[in-house]
C-alpha cells in the first residue's frame, strides 16, 4: 500500500485585497504519495504556485485539511514548533536561484541552511559534499555563485535544499528563467533526486516536455483540478488542455494533428523516440 506524504480534504485558500476576498483554491482534494515525482500544470493565476506555498506552510489555507507526512498541519493542536519540524521535510526551490544564494563561495552557500538547523561542523561538511557530488557540481565548490550559469545557479540552489535532508522538494518553476541547456541540466537533477534518493518531487511548471518525465501530473484550472493521471493519460486529452490553455508536448500535438487527418497513428505519443517508432511501423505497414 502506498503512503501518502502530502494529503488534502477539501482544500481552500483566499487572499484578501482591498477588502475583498479571492479565491484561489477551491476545494481541492490531492494525495501525493512518498518517493513519487508529480508534475503540476496551470495557467498564469491557476493557483498552483499557491499550493506549494501551503504545502511549505508560507501560507494557511481558509478551510479544509492538510496532512504533511501523517501530520494534520490544520489541527487546532499544531504548534509553531511543528512548523519548523514540518519545513525541515519540505524544501523549496524557486525561479529565481539569485534569490536563494546567500553566500559569495559556493560550499558556504550549501552549509548555509543546516548551519542554521543547528548541524555540528562535521556533519555539515559531509553533508556540503554530498549534496555537491549529487548535482554534479563539485568542481565548483571554491567557485562564486554569481558567476556561474543560469543553470549551475539553479543546481547550487538545489544543492543547498538537498544538505537539509528534506524528504520532500517542491520546484517551483525552476526551470522557467534558464535556457535549454541549463533546463536539461536541472531536470537531469529532479530526476536523480527522485530516482537515487527517493525524494518526493513536485514539480510546478509551464513546460509540457519537463511534465512528461514525472510519474503523475495534476493540471489545476481556476482553482480546482482539471485533470489528473499519468502524463499519457493527461496529454491525450488535448482539446481538455487546450480549454483551460495549455499545450501539450510539440509530438504529441503533430500526432494528434496527423490522426485527426485520418492517418493510422497511436494517441498520446510523448517524445520523438516514441514518435520516430510510431513513424516507421506506419511505413512498414505501407509498404
């Protein structure tokens, strides 16, 4: 039986502006299970950055109920302690790494969060190295964060989440402000992380060819969820993606348009490997 790590009942959370309330949740109702990668998808204002931020407990949801690792966050008897102990499982990683380095040499910017935790010296070292090693990024621990790439940035702000030991890392857009090199290098990370470590990934992005490598992937639309299975199950669903504005991956949108011309292909092709198979089994079968 799998274990869930995150749980919602009925979650839903507004904000207040000049004096009147918005929603921006509605009822949600999600579980996302331990070691599992989960890609969630919206549009600009869906409300899915929203929910990191109160899985992270940054923000208080307005009704409902919320469990973090079998804990009720929403419980009358959770107290500012258990906040603390509750981000310590949860690290997040956000667009822009600028903003989560701290440090003008790279292993000083790692050993900055569990030196904080209160980590002896030598636990903490160990852990900067590991954490380095994990991310490929090793050869630049002397380096300055500043002058590294988009991407190295990106993974040096990975690193210093994954020397907490959280057993949960929550990117949120992290890819968005990097280039496809630098995008393929962070995702080669998430799915290290996911793999190796069996770290919970949820992964908040607007890129449908990230979403395709996750186990699971949620599409919130105004709030509620939209759609929610496989990625071949969500991505067969254009016309469904395409109603609340979101694309699907470039091959899975040439497929769909090639069948919807009567040619005799497969639904929900994902990657050009898949797509070139499907391509040559059509030939064949010309032939």
């Amino acid at each position: 039986m799998k274990t869930p790590f995150i749980k919602c009942e009925n979650l839903s959370f507004s904000y207040t502006n000049d004096d009147r309330s918005v929603e921006v949740l509605r009822d949600i109702d999600l579980q996302i299970d331990k070691g599992s990668f989960v890609a969630i998808l919206g549009h600009n204002g869906s409300g899915k950055s929203t929910l990191a931020k109160l899985f992270n407990l940054i923000l208080t949801p307005a009704s409902g109920r919320l469990w973090i690792d079998g804990i009720e966050v929403t419980s009358e008897q959770f107290t500012e302690e258990d906040v603390l102990a509750i981000r310590r499982k949860i690290g997040m990683v956000f667009q822009n790494p600028d903003n989560q380095l701290v440090a003008t040499v790279v292993e000083e910017d790692i050993a900055f969060g569990p030196e904080n935790l209160g980590v002896e010296p030598g636990e903490i070292r160990k852990r900067v190295d590991e954490a380095l090693e994990t991310v490929g990024m090793t050869a630049f621990k002397k380096h300055s964060p500043h002058q590294l790439s988009g991407g190295q940035k990106q993974r040096i702000a990975i690193a210093g989440v994954i020397a907490m030991l959280p057993d949960c890392i929550v990117f949120d857009e992290s890819t968005a402000m990097l280039d496809p090199i630098g995008r393929d290098d962070v995702m080669r990370t998430i799915r290290k992380l996911n793999e190796e470590k069996g770290i919970t990934v949820i992964h908040i992005t607007h890129n449908m060819n990230e979403a395709v490598l996750a186990d699971r992937v949620v599409v919130i639309d105004d709030g509620v969820i939209a759609l929610d299975g496989t990625p071949r199950q969500v991505f067969t669903q254009v016309e469904k993606l395409r109603s609340v504005g979101l694309d699907v991956p470039q091959v899975t949108e040439l497929f769909y348009e090639l069948k919807n011309d009567g040619l005799p292909l497969p639904n929900g092709v994902l990657d050009e490997c898949e797509g070139a198979d499907a391509f040559e089994a059509l030939l064949k079968g010309g032939r």
